[in-house]
C-alpha cells in the first residue's frame, strides 16, 4: 500500500483502497475457486485479516455504510478460521485414524461452505460496488431536503380527528380536558 504524503488521509484511502479490494478480490478467487486444499487457504485467511483491518482503520473517513462491508468480511473471515481450526485438530489427532477420518469429513463440510460463502462474496458485481464504493468521497455530510409544512389537507384531517364526535361529550362538559383526565 503505497501512500501519498502530500494527500490527506481520507485522498489516499480513495487511491489506494479500491486497488487493494481489487487485489484481494482476485487473491479470494485464486485461493477459492482454485480449488486449493486447505492448508494453502491459511494465507487467504491472513489477507482477509489485513483487509479487513486496514478498513478499519479508515473506517472515520467511510461512516456507518462501511459496516456492511465490514461484515461480509467478518463473514468470510470466520468461515476461513473454521476451516483453520479444524486442520489444526485434524493435526493434533492424526494419530488416532477413526477421529482423523471423521475430522477430514467435516474439513470437507467446512471447505465446501467456505466455498458457498466466497460465491455469495464474489457474486455478481461485487467487486465494482467496493471499488467505487470505497473510491467514494463520504466525508462531505449528505444534504438532507428541506422540511416542508404540512398541506392544508393534513391539517384539515389532523383538526378534524382531534374535534371529531366522539371526543364532543368531554368537550360539550365544559371542564377542561388534558389527556384522559378532567380537571
């Protein structure tokens, strides 16, 4: 990641973050799609790590909207370790064959979803909508519209509801009427 010294922070996080979703996009699909086996996606789990961590970081520049992607990666990140954790039972029992056996099965299982998990990650357009997202320039507060008054057909129907029948016995009393109480 190289940044620009003569660039503000949120600058360089728009030059510099699209590139890095690109590149990891493409490791994600090296690693995944590629059919590698398990222990080679060890690295791809780092790379989640540091993706995710260097958005973080930049996360004051991005708002609230970059928890989405955020949690995609959480997603992804979890369905990695999963995968992580099982090899190293599977290493720590590779004496016993009956239990290795059964942990290679749910390895197997555990690849497979992290396969789907990557599938949905990388479905269609992905990677374009985080790179222009995080291309974006979200620091400038989003203009909201000007408030406008009520219509006069609002308030007609808001007078009438309040000065409706059946509130004319406690009106037509007349004591003053606050709420459900008489005074």
């Amino acid at each position: 990641m190289k940044l620009k010294p003569s660039q503000s922070a949120a600058e360089n996080a728009r030059l510099v973050l699209p590139k890095m979703a690109r590149k990891y996009f493409e490791a994600g699909r090296k690693a995944i799609e590629g059919k590698r086996p398990p222990d080679e996606l060890h690295g791809f789990r780092l790379e989640t790590k540091r993706f995710r961590y260097t958005l973080e970081l930049f996360r004051p520049f991005y708002g609230p909207q970059l928890d989405r992607y955020l949690k995609a990666l959480r997603e992804l990140q979890s369905a990695l370790g999963k995968v992580s954790d099982y090899q190293a039972i599977q290493r720590v029992l590779a004496s016993d064959p009956e239990l290795e056996a059964q942990i290679e099965h749910a390895l197997k299982g555990k690849v497979k979803d992290l396969r789907h998990s990557w599938r949905a990650f990388d479905s269609e357009g992905q990677l374009k909508r985080w790179r222009t997202y995080l291309a974006g320039d979200h620091t400038k507060p989003r203009r909201k519209s000007p408030a406008r008054a009520p219509s006069k057909k609002v308030a007609i129907r808001a007078a009438s509801s309040i000065f409706s029948s059946k509130n004319e016995p406690e009106l037509r009393s007349g004591r003053p009427v606050l709420g459900s109480f008489r005074f």
